[in-house]
C-alpha cells in the first residue's frame, strides 16, 4: 500500500493561516474530504477529487478516507482549525479501532490555528495564562459533564475558551454555563465572542460577565472567558502571566 | 507614528509550520526583537535589525520593543510556538500598561502552532476532547496554584498539556506534579513526552502514570496528559470525542 491519510488543520478561514506543511499536502493528495465548507476551500484541479460531505457524518468520512488510502490513494481530511481539537483527528482513530485491517495505513495529523488561538490573539492576549477548553456541545457527552467542568476551571481560576457554544436545538444551555460562571466568578470578568475570525464576517466583542447574553454566541463563535486578573489595555484585552 | 508592533508565533522549530502570515510580517519588518535562539530562526537582509536578547528579560524586550514602534519602527518581536500562551504576548500588554504613553500604537498579535498542539499532533490526538494546558513554572505563580489545577483538572476529568515541565534549579516539582496526578489518576494512565517537537531533535514517547519518571521531562519538553478514555491504537494516541 503506498497510500496515506492526513487529518490536515486549514486554520480557522483565512488562507494567510495556512501552515505551508499542510499546503504541501493538499498538492500531494488525490482526494480530499471533510464538512461541505471546509472542502469548498480547496482549489479544484486535474488528478484530485473533492468529497464534500454533510456536517455530524464523521465517521462515514473517516471510514472512507481509511478506505480510500487501503486502496493506494493519497487522501487529505481536512478540518477547520486544528484537527487534533474537537475535529476531525480522533474521529479516524475511533474509525480506525472499529477497522483493525487498516492498522497498518500511513496516517499523520498535522496540526493548525486552532479558532480560541487566532480569536485570542484578535483580542490581545486573554489566554496567556494557565487555561482550558471545553467543547459546550452535548452531542456525545452529558450536559452535566459540561457543567461540572467549568464549575471546576472557575474554581482553579483558569482562563476558558468555549466551542461550539451554542446550537440551534439547544440555545438554553449557553444560558446555563453563563449560571454557572456567575456562581463562581464576579460580574466583571470579562468574556470575549469572537464570531467567524480571519473571516469577511469577523466579529469580536468584548464584554463583561454581568453584560453578557446567550444571543452573543452562535455556532461560528468562539468563546474566551478571562480569569480574576483578565483585563483591558486600550483596545486590547489579556491576561498577566502571574497569579495569585 | 507610522510604527508598529507584531507579536509573532514562529510555530515550534519548523519552518513549514510558520504561517505565511507570520512571514509576511517579517518581509515588512524593519527590527526584530526576541529570545536568541528565536530571533536566530529569522534570515538577516538588508534594512532589518536582528535584535537577539536573553531569557527572562521578557519586560526589558517589550519595553525595547515599544519605544522602537514609537520612534517608527516596523518592530516583530518573535516568540516560539503560539505568542498567546506562555509566551510574549502577555509581555507586550504588561508593559503598555506601564507605559500608557504608548497606548495608541498599533499593536498586533499573530497565533502560531503552539508546542501542545504539534506535539499531540504527532502522537495522534490525546488533546481530542476537553483539556487544559498549564504552565509548571512557579516563576510567576506560587507552586501551590499549579498543584490546585492539576488536581482539579484531574478531578474534571481532563486531557492536560504541562509547558515548562522542568527546570534545572527546580527538578522536584515536575516530581510533585506526578505525585498529583497519581493521587487522582489510575497507573494506566498515558502520558506523552514530546521533546524539541519539529526539530532535528525531537523525541516522543508515550507510557503509562506508573512508568512515568521525572527525568522524563526537561525544558525542551511539553507533557501531554490523557483523560480517563485516552487509549492507544496502533503506533498512535487518542482521545476520543466522547466522554462519560
């Protein structure tokens, strides 16, 4: 088999935050997979082929990659971001336990901007502290999972980033994590959405715990929770690299 | 003032992981600032200044960094991985807070691949579910914060990167951190030692909490800790997408 798989990172949008490692590997593939609007950024051309696929299919796209590279072809899965943070790279391991005949495949991850590192940087600095990220879906956890863990980065008084907070079906549960943060943290903590960054339709807003409403995220923001010592300069907001 | 400021991530070692971002940034600037073997990464041309300073003079550089962006200076100042953590962008902000006369510069931050990301890039995906990612150094923080969140994260169930895991004038720490987690975490736990990632020297391993020593870890390391579901398949290691 000389074929391989590459779970490849495209950044969080602009092609200016493209590694040049994964730009390689997009001009070495034959086919190319992933979520409809992640595959709608790479350039078509002869020899390789295109297979958009529909969001929360995942692990049909991965058993296909496997597939695909079994059969010689040199397959890149691309996410948005950073493969290796709630994307794409654990989805072709999970693929690849259920798969055994295909242990032996060719795969590598190689990472990219992952969205709380490009909209922290937007911001300024509100991660430069100790700090954690949490996936706010419940799609394969339990809500109460997800409470419990910022419950416990408020009290260790970590920054937080939040993705995927807030879906259409479940528009009450960024509700509940906004409780939770106001049970442990004061009123002027401040949050940052950072909406579809290095996009055309960026936004970024900055505000505190008191101001904050659940209509501020949707499922194209990133949410950054400062810690107690998270605060403004000018335009910018970050976090000291001491603690108390 | 037509100077600026740019807090760059050059990625962990590399070069086909700094984003063309980053080398754009560069090709405009006029000084660059930095730690020696970062500032030794960039290509000296006519018209730029190298300006190559030691460790733990992080405030200094900043400083430096200001004042030549206030005299018209196109001014980068370089960190390794993602200058958003652990790194200068939260430098940067400190020291215009002591120098608000400085406050109208025009100041960016540009993300790059941080060392976790890389690194669990490599292994696999162990960072493929919630996770936290903590600095060891008790340079800037009591050693008692850092034990407080690797228990609690322990306690959350969480996926950790350790940066600084280890230094020289304090190699019991990293010892006391292991301590830690084994008060919380059964001995199967996996943990990832991923040194110099990128680089001509780098090394990776992964083992078990039992079979995890100090000495495992040095300065050049960054330390990834699984969750409770972390688990090896093949040559790789992964966190998968759900949690209990």
């Amino acid at each position: 088999m000389s074929g391989w798989v590459i779970v490849a990172g495209l950044g969080p949008g602009s092609e200016s935050l493209v590694t040049p490692e994964v730009t390689e590997a997009l001009a070495q593939a034959t086919d190319v997979v992933g979520y409809i609007p992640y595959v709608a950024r790479v350039a078509p051309r002869p020899g390789l082929t295109l297979h958009p696929s529909d969001n929360r299919v995942e692990m049909d796209r991965a058993q296909h990659a496997l597939r695909m590279a079994a059969e010689g072809k040199r397959v890149v899965v691309v996410s948005s971001g950073d493969p290796g943070v709630f994307a794409m790279a654990s989805a072709i391991f999970e693929a690849l336990e259920a798969a055994p005949q295909f242990l032996d495949l060719d795969i590598r991850i190689l990472p990219g901007i992952t969205a709380m590192l490009a909209a922290a940087a937007r911001a300024g600095a509100p991660l430069g502290h100790d700090f954690c990220a949490i996936n706010l879906s419940d799609n394969l956890k339990p809500f109460a999972t997800v409470e419990k863990r910022v419950a416990l980065a408020a009290q260790g008084d970590f920054a937080m980033a939040f993705y995927n907070p807030r879906s259409a079906s479940r528009p009450h549960q960024f509700t509940r994590v906004l409780e939770v943060l106001r049970a442990h943290c004061d009123p002027g903590r401040l949050i940052t959405f950072a909406r579809a960054v290095s996009t055309a339709d960026e936004a970024i807003r900055t505000v505190t715990l008191a101001e904050a409403t659940p209509d501020m995220a949707d499922m194209r923001t990133v949410v950054i929770v400062g810690n107690s010592q998270t605060r403004r300069i000018g335009p910018h907001v970050y976090t000291p690299r001491s603690a108390l």
